[in-house]
C-alpha cells in the first residue's frame, strides 16, 4: 500500500496492492455474511414487527445468499466500486454529512485512517477551510481557520433554537480543527 498525501487532507489518494485487494474483499465477505446471519436471526425471532419466520423455503432462499458471497472474486463489480472509494473525498458522517463516508469504510477494512484524529466537527471545518473545489492551498487553509468568525445569527435561525449558546461549541471545534490542520501540515511536510 501506498498513501500519497495531499496538502488537502480529503484529497490524499491510496494506491493498493493485491494483498490490500484480497482485504477488502475478505472485509466485505464478512460484513455480507453477518448481514445474512442477524438478518435471519431476527426474521426468525419476528423482530421485524411481522411474525416470526417459519417458511423454511423463505430462510434457504437467504442461506443461498452466503454461497454467491463465498464465490466472490476481487475483480467482482462490488469490491472494484468498494476500492475505487480510496481515491474518492471523504463525504459523509466523517464530515457532517447525514450518510455512510464509504472511504472510510473502505480505509477501516484496510487498517488505515487517512483523517486519523479528526472529529466530524471539525473535519467539516477543515473541508470547507479548502473551499466549495477543494482546491485553496493548505496554507489558505490555515489562514481562513484562523480568522475567528463574527458569529453573526442569521435571519433563517429560528429564535426558539437558542444561537448564542452554540457559539463556545463552534469557536472550540474550530480552534481545534486549526491544530489538527496545522499538525497535518508539518507531519506531512507540505
């Protein structure tokens, strides 16, 4: 495996070998695996608000399932989408985005973490710090974390949700984002 850092830390690109191949998809066997095996045992407890599963027809149709999984090659169509995440942004609940970062995922089953130590708070300031393309340089970056924003409440807030009260929370996370940036930047000597 290969990490090729970016100044932009969203933008750092993994270059994998064929034994980092055969994680990802021995990671993905077991992750389908599981999903077949709670899924039947809670269809089969009537955890689903039905009743419990009795047809047996029904619960060897789902068995099946494991042996397409079993059969399953790294060059399968799931595993290459799954591997192609790696030089994909960062997007989701790492960077405060209501969805699955799948490059996470993807990083998690190589033992890797190419934001290591970044809250999602934090990430989301970070990210935005490089602009709507992701393209500012990091020492921009830097600069924009480093202005403290006015914290102005917009006219959209509504005034039964307290503003002021999150400000702390705000100027924290982004106090904090700046030192992880700047760490990032002299570990990676950009």
């Amino acid at each position: 495996m290969n990490i090729i850092w970016n100044p932009n830390p969203f933008l750092t690109k993994v270059e994998i070998d064929d034994r980092d191949r055969q994680m990802i998809l021995l990671a993905y066997q077991n992750e389908e695996y599981s999903e077949i095996l709670c899924g039947l045992n809670m269809e089969l407890k009537g955890e689903y608000g039905r009743p419990a599963l009795t047809d047996l027809e029904v619960v060897k149709k789902e068995i099946d399932k494991w042996g397409a999984i079993c059969n399953m090659e790294v060059d399968s169509e799931q595993i290459q989408c799954y591997i192609s995440y790696l030089n994909t942004e960062h997007m989701g609940d790492c960077t405060c985005v209501p969805a699955s970062c799948i490059r996470c995922q993807v990083e998690d089953m190589l033992g890797i973490d190419t934001i290591k130590g970044l809250g999602k708070h934090q990430a989301n300031k970070v990210q935005s710090a490089f602009g709507k393309d992701g393209n500012k340089t990091i020492d921009d970056a830097i600069a924009s974390l480093e202005e403290t924003p006015s914290y102005k409440k917009p006219d959209t807030w509504p005034d039964s949700v307290g503003y002021d009260v999150h400000i702390p929370r705000w100027e924290s996370e982004r106090v904090s984002a700046l030192k992880w940036l700047k760490a990032y930047k002299e570990e990676h000597g950009f």
